[in-house]
C-alpha cells in the first residue's frame, strides 16, 4: 500500500471521498491554465482562461468611486459624533454573526433595484454568507439530510457538485433539459427527474435548485418557467425551490428593463413563501469575488434562524460589510454602475459571438451572464459521442492554447457544447483567443476536406504496392 493510500486511512471517508468533483474536466482545464498561463509579454503562447467567470470589464468604475471616497477606508474616524470610540475600534473587536444593519439595508436595497423595484426585500429576512458557494452549501444543510435529494437542470455549474453534495451528503439527480428548445425547463422534465428519483434510486426529494440566469446558459427564464417551478413545488407540496440569481445584475438588456424574478411569483403566491429560497452575490454583479459575499433570503423563519448560526462558519470581515454598505449606499453610484456594467458586458457578448460566427460557430442566444454557450457539434468526430467531445477539448486545451468547458463537465446530456467566457480579459485577449480558434477550425476543416477527397492516381498505385507487398508472404506460405 502507497503512503498516500495509508494516510488516507487516518482521515475522514468524508474529505477522502470523490463527491467533491474536482476530477472533473472544468477544475482539471483550470490546472493546465495555471501550469501555463497566457500573458501577452512574457509567456504569449501560453494558454488564454476562458473558464472563468468573472467580471473585470467594469473594476474600473469601482476603482474611480473609492478613490473619491476615500473616507469609506479611513478607520481613524470616530465611530460615533461623540467620538467615544474609533471605528477601527468597532470594526476590528466582536462580530454579531447577524451582519452589520446599514449594509443588510444597502444590499436589500440593491437587489431590489437591479429587479425594477418590482419587488422588495426585507434585510431582517437576509442571511451574510461567505460568498453564494457557502450559501447553498448551508441551505442544503438546512434543508436536506444525507441521501436526500435535490433536482437541477441540466447543465448546470460543475461546482454545485461540491457544494451541495460533498460535505452535506446530499444527492444531485439531474433534470434533463434539450437544445431542441433551448434548454428550457418544462413540466415533463421535472416529473421525469422526479420520478428518477424516487422510483428508480429510492431518494427523498427535498428541493429543486435553478440557476437564474443560468450558468451555463447564460439566458434567463421566462415567466412560464418560473409560474412552472412554482406549479411543482405547489404540487408536490413538501419541496423547497433554490433560486440562486448570483448573475442577476449581469443581464444586458436595456439599461431601465429587468428580469423575471422568482421573487414576482412568490409575492403572488404567498403560501409558497416558506418554501422558496434565493441565493445572491456581489461576486457577478459587482464583480468582487475575492470579497467574499453572498446572501440568502428567506421568508422560512426556522430556515433564516438556521442559517444565520450556520453562517458564523463562514462570516464575511466587518471592514468588508462597512466598506460595502458605504458603496451600495451611494443610489447614484449604484443605478450608473449597473447601467454602464451591462452596457460593456453586452458589447463584449457580442463581440464573442461575431468571433465565433466568424469562425463558423454558434452559440445559444443569451442575454446574461458573463459567458455563451457554445455550439461545437459539428466540429466533434463522426461518432458524436462524449469521448469524442473530450478529444476535442483536449485538442482546444493544448493545441489552440484555450481552457474552456465542455458541456460533460456541466451535466449536459448532448456532447457537443462547451462554455466559453469573455468578461475575464482584455478585448486583445479575446481576439487573440478568436483568432487562434479560427485557425484551429481551419486546419480541422482542411483535414476533414482531405479525408473526404477521391484519391487520385498517385495515391491509388501507393495503395497497390503495399497491398502486393502484404500478400506476397501469405501467397508463399499458401504454396
């Protein structure tokens, strides 16, 4: 036995386990990138990551705002018009895991603002998380025990493979959506998955989890879908519904319009409200992964109580919450960002997309997001299977120098589509990531071309000779 294999012994089955996918293609892509990283001066062959989510388009705006309130950082200040006490003071002693009211307020405040303040948010029913990876992690705590199940459409973000399953000991059974109406969920889809679950691997389902918009698809549902979740859960009548809307500021469409929320539905429905649950996160919207900070709202009072001690595992630094609230405070600040930030993120979606037309390649039409999905059926080998996508990738990995992922490693179940993201670099980085898929495609399609020509005479005596020199030996060993 390896001494790997005997230390494992001294460890948890939990931490030892592969429920936490970090086999899958989408982390394994994220390992190549790190061992060979693009930059355009000192390594500009190395590969370009286009499998990461993130928004830098718009840190410029925050960037201008903090050097313009400089006094959001300055914790000299007197905590209080008295001046008995510094706010550095304040900040850096205990933290009451319930988080800092004034920025509850601005953040309940900013997500009714990025929904047309169709709907409101109570920030007493708002849960601080360390980031939206934390927040489903303890709704599935709170909401499911080990063996339970939730249901997600397909595709989904690998990384709910970690989150809901690996320390909870919760199941993910997949509801398999198609591209023949655009991934779309429909009832039929639901009740399949549904009795997959129950029928097929004897599991207790305890809630259905949607992306909105969706990552990968990068499209937002339609209130058909919405009023459809809702339907199931009613009908079902012990499920809960996850709506994780962590991209909801990331929607590019008109700066004043908005998107369905869960939320519309539910104040319409007020006897599901204690069933309904949204995660968010200033990770997509504002662009501040490394903050840290994501929230759950819930209108479940024992689901609230719940999570909000689960979250001092996880707390989000009072100097983060202090500097956030000074932001998310500033309504001029807020309502300018969120229209520039669309605006550059659909120009850079488009910019995508006519790369990719150029090219010959499709994408799902979306309108979210800070990544498309891509259509690359045609480019896979004549079996047109999932190892055939997996070739492929590996040849876009370390060939063209692209880390993007495969749709497999999204649960898709048609092999062929991958995610490619566009707000993590500059727009020569993009271009130049066009520019070395479009020669890829080209030679691919000169092979293929090849392949399929009528061999000419030349070729033809070539085939004769090593025909006749094969058959000689067999014809004298005949004799």
């Amino acid at each position: 036995m390896s001494a790997t294999a005997e230390a494992s012994k001294l460890l948890s089955r939990r931490v030892t386990c592969n429920s936490h996918g970090q086999e899958s293609s989408y982390f394994l892509g994220w390992l190549e990138y790190e061992r060979n990283p693009y930059h355009p001066l000192s390594n500009p062959s190395g590969i370009i990551q286009m499998g990461l989510a993130e928004n830098q388009l718009s840190l410029d705006l925050l960037e201008t705002w903090l050097a313009d309130h400089p006094e959001s950082t300055d914790f000299k200040k007197a905590a209080d018009e008295a001046g008995s006490s510094s706010l550095f003071r304040d900040l850096a002693l205990f933290q009451d895991y319930h988080g800092l009211p004034a920025f509850k307020q601005a953040l309940a405040d900013y997500m009714s603002e990025l929904r047309g303040n169709k709907v409101s948010f109570d920030p007493k029913k708002l849960v601080i998380t360390a980031g939206a990876t934390s927040a489903n992690e303890i709704l599935a705590f709170c909401l499911a025990d080990p063996g339970d199940a939730f249901l997600i459409p397909t595709p989904y973000y690998p990384g709910f493979d970690r989150d809901l399953k690996w320390r909870t000991g919760a199941n993910i059974v997949p509801i398999h959506c198609s591209s023949s109406n655009g991934f779309r969920i429909t009832r039929h889809a639901l009740e399949q998955a549904y009795k997959h679950a129950v029928v097929k691997r004897k599991l207790r389902v305890k809630g259905v989890l949607v992306t909105n918009p969706s990552n990968p698809l990068g499209t937002t549902m339609s209130p058909d879908e919405l009023r459809t979740l809702a339907d199931f859960i009613e009908d079902k009548k012990s499920l809960h519904l996850i709506c994780d809307e962590i991209y909801y500021g990331t929607s590019f469409l008109s700066p004043g319009s908005f998107i369905s929320s869960i939320k519309q539905v539910v104040d319409g429905r007020p006897h599901l409200s204690d069933h309904v649950h949204i995660v968010c996160s200033l990770s997509k919207d504002l662009g501040l992964p490394g903050f840290r900070v994501g929230a759950i709202y819930s209108d479940n009072e024992l689901v609230a109580a719940a999570a909000t001690k689960m979250s001092s595992f996880g707390l989000v630094s009072s100097q983060t919450q202090h500097l956030l609230s000074a932001m998310l405070g500033d309504g001029d600040f807020r309502r300018s960002y969120t229209a520039e930030n669309k605006r550059r993120l659909r120009e850079r979606q488009r910019r995508l997309v006519e790369g990719l037309r150029n090219t010959g390649i499709e994408c799902l039409e979306s309108n979210a997001g800070l990544f498309c999905w891509v259509d690359m059926r045609h480019l896979l080998a004549k079996t047109g299977c999932f190892q055939a996508e997996m070739e492929l990738w590996k040849k876009i990995v370390y060939d063209v120098g692209l880390n993007i992922s495969p749709g497999s490693s999204c649960h898709c179940s048609e092999p062929g589509w991958f995610r490619l993201c566009f707000a993590n670099m500059t727009e020569a980085t993009l271009d130049l990531a066009m520019h070395r898929l479009r020669d890829f495609v080209e030679r691919d399609e000169a092979i293929r071309r090849s392949h399929r020509r009528p061999p000419g005479p030349a070729i033809i005596a070539r085939w004769v000779r090593r025909l006749s020199s094969k058959r000689r030996p067999l014809m004298q060993l005949s004799r």
